[in-house]
C-alpha cells in the first residue's frame, strides 16, 4: 500500500549535502610531494573502504592541473580484471595487430606529454588485470609519467601489481577514518550549522570516522 511521506521523510530527501574535503591538508601534501619529487616514482595510498581514497586522490589530481600538470584516470575493476587491459580500453589504439603494439598504443596515449608533467592514476589498482599492471611497470621503468594508486586495505595484490612498486621508489599513505574533532568539524561545514556535541560523537562512535559511513 502506498503511503505519503510524513514531512520528516520530504524533508530528508530535500536536503541535498555537499560533502568537502576535509582534514586531509597532510595527505595531500604527501601526495604532491611524491609528484614533484624527483626521486620517487608516485605513490600508493593504501586504506579501508569508504576512507576517502578515491576522493583525496580526485582533489590532488584536480591541484594538479592548476600547475599545468596532465592527468589520465583508470579504475580497476572485477568484472574488467578478466579483460587484458581491460583498465585501459579508452586508450587503446583501434588499429593493433599485436598485442606488442596494442601495449605501445596504451603507453603512448597515456603518458603523452611531458615526462615530469604527467600523472597517471588509477582507483583499485588490486584489481589490475596482468596486462595493465604491466603497461604501468613501463611506465615506472621509463619514467614517463607519475603514478597515484589506491589500494584496498587487506585486499590480495596479485604479483604483477605489487611489481609495479617493489623495485623502485614509491611513496606510501595509509589513508585512517577521521579523528573525531575532525568528524565534528565536517559535519558541521556539510550541514551549514554547528551540530549537537553529542551526536557528533555519536555519529563518531557509529561510523568510527569513516566518511562514506558518515
């Protein structure tokens, strides 16, 4: 039976929050740090789910291109894994006649440009088929691009991933839910007004200062 919502319920799916970025000033700064330093290679942002990767990485990508940096942006996926570079389809070359030159193609177009004003991120990197962990290790050996990777904390890394890596110099960020000062102060900035000290640590407690739970 259908039943009109009461005014509570209009008034939640009225309410549209926008949620910043917030006390992740030291992440970032790690982040770019890793991308002009000229000693490593990128960096792996390592973190449970709904901790805010994907967004932190988003935001320094976004700072990023405000220096003029190009940027190219891939996300891993189970149901891609089974698909040779199943990451990088958009940038595959339509005309390959090998798989040698299909790789090439993919390098090529991501990582066109200049050396040190390239990152190439992708969300998931655990995810990674064979093919396109592999187009990321030439990338690293080359030094054709920096790379951001996000890593599902305790997720298995297959092999071929953790290479792309293990021999060279990459930076490393364990991304931690919020603090709960911090959880107050983002709650508040979302909704537009201070929030109750104890629901906020309430929601502290419930969420254990995981963003996307908040």
């Amino acid at each position: 039976k259908s039943v009109p919502p009461g005014p509570r319920a209009f008034y939640a799916a009225s309410v549209s929050l926008s949620w910043p970025l917030f006390g992740r000033s030291a992440e970032l700064h790690a982040i770019e740090s890793a991308l002009t330093g000229p000693e490593t290679a990128g960096i792996v942002v390592v973190g449970p789910e709904g901790v805010g990767k994907s967004r932190l990485v988003s935001a320094a990508l976004a700072e990023a291109q405000t220096r003029g940096v190009i940027t190219r942006q891939a996300t891993g996926t189970s149901a891609a894994r089974a698909i040779p570079l199943g990451a990088f389809t958009t940038w595959a070359p339509p005309d390959s006649a090998d798989t040698v030159s299909l790789l090439r193609g993919v390098i090529d177009a991501l990582t066109a440009g200049s050396a040190g004003q390239t990152v190439v991120c992708v969300d998931d990197a655990h995810l990674l088929d064979d093919l396109s962990a592999f187009v990321l290790q030439q990338i690293v050996q080359r030094n054709a691009a920096k790379l951001i990777l996000t890593v599902l904390d305790g997720a298995v890394i297959p092999d071929p991933v953790r290479e792309i890596w293990k021999d060279v110099r990459f930076a490393r960020l364990d991304l931690r839910p919020m603090p709960a000062a911090d959880t107050a102060q983002l709650l508040t900035t979302a909704l537009g007004s201070s929030v109750d000290p104890d629901a906020a640590r309430r929601l502290w407690k419930l969420t254990d200062g995981n963003p996307l739970y908040l």
